[in-house]
C-alpha cells in the first residue's frame, strides 16, 4: 500500500512539475513526458508511450492534460486519472488567473515580452525535435507508403495550402487502404 501511495504523491509531483515549466501548449509537453516516463525512469515502452500520444492528439481537449491522464491511468490506475487532471490544470489555472488580474503590468513589461520572444524559439525547437523523433519510429516501420506519408503531406500543406486537417483523414484513409490490400493479397497468396 504504501508502495501505491508513493506512486501517487510521485505522478502528483511530476505532472505539477510538468505543467507549471512547459511553456508552448501540448506538443512541447510531448517531448518532456517522454523523457521522463520512458528516457529516465523507464516506466514506459516507447511504442507504449507513443500510442499514448496518438491517442492523447486524436481525443478532445488539450493534449497537455490528455496526455497526462493517459499516463498517469497507465502507471496508476482509476486514481492516476484523478490526479493526473488535477495537478495537470491546476498551474494553468493559478498562472491565468494571476495574468489576468495583473494583466495591465505584464502586457507593457518589455522583459516579459522579450521572455516571450525567447519561449517562442525554444518552443519551436521542441517541436521540430518531436517531429523527427516521431519519424525515426515511422522510418522503423518499413513501410515506404508511411515513409512518404509525412513528406508528402508537409508539401502540400505548405505549397498548396490545403488545410492539415484534411491532408491527416486523406492521409490516414490512404494508408489505411494499402495496409487493407497488401494484407488481403498476402492472404490470397497464402
């Protein structure tokens, strides 16, 4: 019992940590989740965790707190959602409600808006590194259809314009019916 209750006060603490320094919304959280779930403490597979994050992108609400509960679920149980909800929104929420009552004060400080400019650059950083790291396990995939996938649908987005939303159903479904057709003609040839 007492093993359970440190597991609790430990995800607690981390998604408290994680919530109150990630700056940049739920895709920057992605890469500090990892580090720490499956990087450090090895409580995760990375195919585990990254399931977890598709899930965490596909489901409603912010990534951020989806991301945390699946987590917090999958190393704790019933009582991992509770607290990884609870310490996931509280910090935003204490941050925000301070921002606004002063928002006056920090609006027309040019520190914190130089600090702001930083964050933006830091924050795409992260991004870009989650994005390679969720195509070196595409690459290991050897499926020259998935290779392409994210390629193809970075230049059309940025090109042509088309909005991302579409380029990932269009995609998916595309991907969805070649894995359909080669399983069914492997299964003809067999």
């Amino acid at each position: 019992m007492k093993k359970k209750w440190k597991l609790y006060v430990w995800i607690s603490y981390i998604n408290l940590f994680i919530s109150t320094f990630t700056f940049g919304g739920g895709y920057v959280i992605i890469p500090m989740v990892k580090k720490i779930f499956v990087t450090q403490k090895k409580l995760l597979q990375e195919s585990e965790f990254l399931d977890l994050a598709a899930i965490a992108q596909s489901s409603p609400g912010a990534i951020a707190v989806n991301l945390n509960v699946l987590v917090a679920k999958k190393l704790a149980g019933i009582p991992g959602i509770a607290l990884g909800l609870i310490f996931s929104i509280l910090p935003p929420l204490v941050i925000l409600g301070i921002i606004s009552t002063c928002y006056n004060a920090f609006a027309a400080n040019p520190y914190v808006s130089a600090a702001l400019t930083g964050m933006q650059a830091c924050v795409a950083a992260l991004i870009v590194d989650l994005a390679v790291d969720m195509y070196r396990t595409i690459l290991k995939e050897k499926s020259r259809l998935l290779d392409a996938l994210p390629v193809l649908s970075f230049l059309a987005c940025a090109f042509t314009g088309i909005n991302a939303a579409i380029l990932l159903v269009s995609g998916s479904l595309l991907y969805c019916l070649a894995l359909y057709m080669t399983r069914r003609r492997e299964r003809k040839v067999s």
